[in-house]
C-alpha cells in the first residue's frame, strides 16, 4: 500500500504556531492568574455595545440553525460609511470579508500566485506571508529588512517577470516599524499594474494620530488597480475569537478572490459582532490611548534594565534580551507571563510583548525585571 502524499510545497510547512494559551500555561506549568502578553491582542477586549448584543443574540436561539449572510451585506455597508471620505467612494463590490485578515492574505495568495511565480515580501515579515506563499507552490523572494522594517527599493529591485504578488505589513509584525505614507505611494507608482500589492493594515487604529508621517493607504485605493488594502477585527476591536478580517480592493480583485473565498466564511455571531463594533469608535480611542500609555511604562522599564528596544507604531513592543532570550522566556512563564519569543523570525535575541492594561504591565515589568537580573 502505496504511503499518503501531500503536495510537496505543503509537506515542507512549517505551520503556524500560536501564542500559547493562559489555560495551558498554568495547566503545565502549575501557575494562576497568568498574564498573556504574546499575541498582540486587545486587553480591554470589544465595546460593551458589542456585549450588550451578543446577549441579545443569546436569546435567539432559531439563528443558530440558520446559515449567515454569505455576502455580509450589513458589516459591508457600515464598513464602506465609515471608510468612505471626500478623497475616496466605496461600493460594497469592492470589499472582501475573511475568518480573519489571515483568511483573505490566504486567498490572495491562492488567487494571485502559482507554481513558477514569484511573491515578494520582507525579512521579518509576518509568518502567514511564507506560509501562504509556499502553499501554493510559489517561490517566495525575501528582501533583506532595512532597519528591522520593509526596504522598499529592495521590492522594488526584486521585481521580475515572475513576480505576481507583493506583501507588505504596515506597521509590520513582528517588529512594529512603520512607512511613511509618502513612500507607499511612491513605491505604488513604480510597481508594475499587472503585479498586485498587498498592504496589511492590521495595525492601522494604534499608528493613526500616533505616529509622525505614518497614515492609511485607503484614500489612494482608486488610483491603482493593483493596490489591496487588509485589516482586521482582532486587535483594536478586541473581537480575536470572533475571527473577523476584510480586504479593500478594485472590485476587479474582490470579484477574483470571491471565486475561491468558501461560501459563509463568516458566522452571523461575527458578523453582527463587528457590526456592533464599528458604532462604538469611543471605545477604539480608548483602547489606543491605553496602548500608548502602555508602550511608554515599558519602553521605561527596558531603558531602566539597559534593554535595547525597536521602536514600534503598533500594540507590541521587540525587547532585545540576549543569547539566553529563550530561557528568560522560559523562566517567565515559571512566573506566570507570557511573551512571544522570536527565533521562528530569525531573531533569536528578542521577545516580543503585547501590550496589556496597566496592572499586565506592572506585571510584565516586574518579572521581567527579577528574571533578567537572576
């Protein structure tokens, strides 16, 4: 009997690997009340209008029998009120919904690039761009990071004939640099129209007001047909299990993805969660301005124990710890935190550390402060 054979692309993965969980932590590691700061997610968690809703939702137990809107129509339109401005119109055939920014980056891997072609993205870029890209038995072309960030003439000196898709996180995970929005559209205007840029803007609602020179791509969205904007409902929104991400393109593209995008991708418990979530901006500024409270504690606290840092527009901070970055990370979990080490990201000296509310981040520093003084 013949053994099971997976596309090889597929059989070379190395998959994805989560933050690990509070439960699984203080399962195996015998600790309580443990502190999650590896997955750059929101401490305060979604609005309370969201709450308040899905309560309501509760109590209506004939939808949970009913398959969703498949064409999400209600989360498309409160997402084109509030993108749309004076510099851009928006029609709902020009929005994309995924399970997850994940979800559509996927798709637009599987729609856009095959055996052959050539997909470019930047040293310490997110994981789920190598992984996309070697599922479809693309060639990924890595540009070498220009100040832990996106070296965008590196891109551009990349580009080949074979080139068919290029990535770019904006701020970027893991490293939280950012790219001024003068040098995305220069970049934008010298890419060739038949290539299609991918700018994942999963971050955007913590750089936006916070960051000198840094503002969204989307007012520019008309003026390339090649251009596809991401973001997601899993950070700012607080709404991670929920499984909720979206891509604004030319309806050109969005007609594309939507003929591999699987049908009902999108449970009606996220859609009307995010919904919900759109109504509710008070409470995205303030989970933005905890993070930048929470950004600058930290920052303090590494300068405090001589730790180098990489500056980040994001709701995550690198901490350069060392060539014993993994046992700190061990030692801290003994401790009841726990971080992100970066050795999957070829940076084997740094943690990465989400922000989280004040009293996680006292927590943060303080076993931070006694592990790496041991």
């Amino acid at each position: 009997m013949k053994p099971l054979q997976a596309v090889e692309s597929v059989a070379q993965l190395q998959p994805y690997i989560p933050g690990k969980p509070i439960d699984e932590l203080e399962r195996q590691y015998g600790v309580k009340n443990a502190v999650k700061v590896a997955s750059n997610e929101n401490p305060l968690g979604p609005s309370p209008k969201v709450l308040s809703h899905l309560q309501q939702l509760l109590l209506k137990p004939k939808e949970f029998s009913r398959y969703p809107d498949g064409n999400g129509y209600i989360l498309k339109n409160k997402l084109i009120e509030k993108l749309a401005n004076d510099e851009l119109s928006l029609s709902i055939d020009q929005i994309t919904l995924g399970n997850g920014s994940n979800d559509v980056l996927d798709l637009l891997a599987r729609t856009f690039a095959s055996i052959n072609d050539e997909v470019i993205f930047s040293q310490y870029a997110f994981a789920v761009y190598p992984i996309a890209t070697q599922a479809v038995g693309a060639t990924a072309v890595v540009t070498k990071a220009l100040e832990w960030g996106n070296d965008l003439h590196a891109m551009l000196d990349a580009i080949t004939s074979r080139t068919r898709l290029i990535f770019i996180a904006n701020p970027n995970n893991p490293t939280g640099t950012c790219l001024p929005a003068k040098d995305l559209l220069n970049f934008l205007q010298q890419v060739p129209e038949n290539i299609v840029v991918v700018i994942d803007e999963a971050y955007e609602e913590y750089a936006s007001d916070y960051i000198e020179g840094y503002h969204s791509i989307l007012s520019a969205l008309n003026q390339f047909n090649n251009l596809v904007i991401t973001r997601t409902f899993s950070k700012a929104y607080g709404l991670a299990s929920f499984r909720v991400g979206y891509a604004v393109s030319s309806i050109t593209i969005a007609d594309l993805i939507n003929r591999v995008r699987q049908p009902f991708n999108n449970n009606t418990f996220a859609l009307e969660t995010a919904s919900i979530a759109l109504d509710d901006q008070v409470h995205i500024r303030q989970c933005v301005e905890l993070n930048w409270q929470g950004m600058s504690y930290l920052i303090s606290g590494f300068k405090s124990l001589g730790l180098d840092y990489i500056p980040s527009a994001g709701n995550f901070v690198c901490v350069k710890i060392g060539s014993d970055c993994e046992q700190v990370y061990e030692k801290l979990l003994y401790e009841g935190v726990i971080t992100r080490p970066l050795a999957n990201y070829h940076m084997p000296e740094y943690l990465r550390i989400s922000i989280g509310t004040m009293a996680e981040n006292e927590r943060v520093f303080e076993a931070l402060k006694k592990v790496v003084s041991i």
